[in-house]
C-alpha cells in the first residue's frame, strides 16, 4: 500500500510523554494509560495518563508534489495526569511547572519534531475510591500538546482518493 497513516497520533504522544516522565521520576514508578475498569490502583508512587480530548487548530490542508497528494493537519491533545503515592502532591506540582519551561520542547522535539508540549494546568487534589485500600488523594492536572500530523498518497492510487480532509465546523 502506498499510503502513510497519519504521523504523529495519540499513541505516539502518550509514548514521548512516558518517555519523558519516565526520566523525572523516581525508579520504580508505574506510569500506564487510565482505563474504565475495576482493576486495583498501583501501590507506591504511580501516574495515570488519560486522553481527554482532540481539537483541531486549523483547518486541514492539501499539498501536492512530485506525484504525491499529502494532507497536513495540526491538532491539540489534551492529557490528564493523576498521580497517587509518596510525595505526589510535590511531584505533581514539580512536574506541571517544568513542563512550561522551554527545555522540555528541545526534549520533546529531540524526540519527535512533529509533537510540541503547549501548556499545563496547575494539579488540583483528587479523591479516588480504591475498593482494596479505601480513598485514595491524589491530585491531577492537564498537558496539552500541538500534533502536526501528515499523511501522504500516490495520486495514482485509490489510497489517494481516499484520503479525507475532515469537514470544518462552525459555532452556529
């Protein structure tokens, strides 16, 4: 197949910003994605990241070059983080305040130049019901980052036709 799935996506931001993460805190922290289930949380310091919402921050567009048709696409995605264990509030607040500070897009870009960190709330404290050990406090707050996606085709091939620029929608 001719066709480019588009580049970067939600699993490849959620991957950097492990990655990441993974270099502030201390060894041993559980870092997974959040899910809906009844599985009990993580003993000890851990971070759960939660993908709340895609926006667009412009409209799609098309290029056209050599042969190729390519749809370029920026978005925003938001994260939420909750962390729960040892020193989480400190660790909370650490990590929302370095993750403004311009270091963290080198790091970020060193990475993958298509996935830009844009800001971050302050973390707020969260009550959580863990049936094996009661209430749990933690605290939580947002990330949010720029995703430059693309995705290119051969014009000869059916892949080309197919590829879509979504419909743009308008506050009525």
């Amino acid at each position: 197949m001719n066709q480019s799935f588009p580049k970067p996506d939600m699993s490849t931001a959620l991957t950097l910003l492990r990655r990441w993460l993974l270099t502030l805190l201390p060894e041993g922290t559980v870092i997974m994605r959040a899910h809906q289930n009844n599985v009990p949380a993580p003993t000890g310091l851990y971070i759960l990241m939660r993908p709340l919402l895609t926006t667009w921050l412009s409209r799609p567009w098309r290029g056209f070059s050599e042969g190729t048709v390519t749809t370029y696409t920026i978005l925003r995605l938001d994260i939420e983080l909750s962390i729960a264990g040892d020193d989480a509030e400190a660790i909370s607040h650490w990590i929302a305040l370095h993750f403004n500070d311009p270091s963290v897009i080198s790091w970020f870009h060193a990475q993958d130049m298509q996935v830009t960190p844009l800001e971050s709330t302050s973390p707020v404290s969260d009550v959580a019901r863990d049936d094996a050990r009661g209430y749990v406090v933690g605290w939580k707050w947002e990330l949010a980052f720029q995703l430059n996606q693309t995705m290119s085709a051969r014009i000869d091939t059916a892949e080309a036709a197919a590829i879509q620029v979504a419909p743009t929608h308008r506050a009525e």
